[in-house]
C-alpha cells in the first residue's frame, strides 16, 4: 500500500495532558496520600475531570480547569470513600504543575520544532499549562499555549477550536492537530483539522463518524509521516 501523502501543513497543535504529560505519573503521588489506593483515584480522578468539563460546555457554563480537576479530585475521592482535606486536596492538585511528559515528548518536539511553529491547544489554565511546559523543559519548542480560559469553553466545543485557528492565523486545513484524546481528535476532524491519533497503548478507536488522518504510537513516529527523522 502507498504511503499517504505528505499533509501540506502550517503549524502543528498539540494537546497537553494525556498527549505531552502523562496524567498517571500522578499516581504515584496519589498512592503515598492513599496507599493501595494511588491507580484507583488517579483513573477516577481524570475520567471526572474530563465529564465535567463536557457537562460545564452542555450547559453553557465555565469554570477554569485548576476548579474543575479539584472538584473532580474531592468527588473521586468521596466517592471511593477517601478522606480529602483542603490541604491534601490542595497537595496532589498541586502535582499537576509537576506532571511529566511521556518520553517521546522531547526528542520528537525537538525535530518538529525545526520544520513547524508548534503550539499547545488545552483545556488547562495558562498557569497550569506554562508551569507543565517548564517543569518538562519544552518552552524552547513552543511559539504559542493556547488555553480554554481564553474563551471560557472547553474542547471539543468547536468554539475552541476556531480561537485556535484565529490565533495561529491560519485555516483548519493547514493546521495538524496531535492528540492522543480519541475525543479530542474527532472533535478536531469535525472542525475539519488534519489530525493524528496518539495510541501509545493500543487502545480501540471511538468511532463517533470520524477517523484520524494518521495514527501513531508515539510521537517519534510521526516524524517519518512528515518526511522528517530523529
Ligand atoms: C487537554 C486535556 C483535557 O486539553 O487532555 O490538555
């Protein structure tokens, strides 16, 4: 079979947590508050984070991602049973300024960086996000963070990503967006983005009427997709 074609693209766009940094290096952190407990709470705690920010969007409400993760975190843990005081809330969700990007993260960023203008799309804070971003050393990589707080609307409200296109000044058609969000790619394809699926653990496709242009198993490999190598 024919390799696909190069996509003519402008910039690429990334999603952070779960794409850049990986959401389970906090379990780690979770399992010394709750020990045993770590994996549990840490899954929960993600999974609520997300339905609330697609609850906050069907409502045409919002609350910034930092309010947003800790009610998600005080819920999950309630929920499990799990004593959450201000000050241990306060301590893991302080663990997301210190979440580590995957391994592939760097290196691949590092040769894209040399072809592309690369930038952050995120349902984080700025803060959140500059914090992340520095903890991992990629500020040199990146032009631009773009935020849903900057228009109080969460992925995959296409709202987003039109402030995306607005801000990178440039059409869906020359914009590649990287996720590994199943969620966030069909969102993405549906605004008529170029999109790569980021499936480091194999997961099964969600098929809500769209697919990804390219899917890969990390982001060192989509550097030959684009012609390029390590
Ligand atoms: C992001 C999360 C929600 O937007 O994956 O970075």
């Amino acid at each position: 079979m024919a390799p696909p074609e190069k996509p003519d693209l402008k910039v690429l766009l990334f999603d952070a947590y779960g794409t850049l940094f990986d959401v389970d290096s906090l379990i780690a952190g979770c399992d010394q508050v709750f020990p045993g407990r770590g994996l549990e709470v840490c899954r929960l705690w993600r999974a609520k984070q997300l339905e609330y920010t697609q609850l906050l969007n069907m409502m045409g409400r919002f609350e910034d991602f930092w309010q947003v993760t800790s009610k998600a975190l005080v819920f999950s843990c309630r929920s499990l049973n799990l004593e959450c005081p201000p000050e241990v809330r306060d301590r893991l969700l302080e663990s997301y300024f210190q979440v580590d990007a995957f391994s592939d993260v760097a290196p691949a960023l590092e040769v894209l960086s040399r072809h592309y203008p690369l930038a952050i799309l995120s349902n984080g804070t700025p803060k959140m996000l500059k914090v992340a971003v520095e903890h991992n050393g990629l500020q040199g990589f990146l032009t631009q963070i773009i935020s849903a707080s900057e228009v109080n609307s969460y992925k995959p409200n296409l709202q987003l990503y039109r402030w995306a296109c607005q801000k990178l000044g440039h059409g869906p058609d020359g914009v590649g967006v990287v996720s590994a969000n199943a969620w966030d790619v069909t969102g993405a394809r549906a605004f008529g983005f170029w999109t790569t699926w980021v499936n480091r653990r194999g997961a099964p496709w969600e098929d809500l009427g769209f697919t990804p242009d390219v899917t890969v198993s990390s982001l060192v490999d989509l550097l030959p997709v684009l012609g390029l190598s390590l």
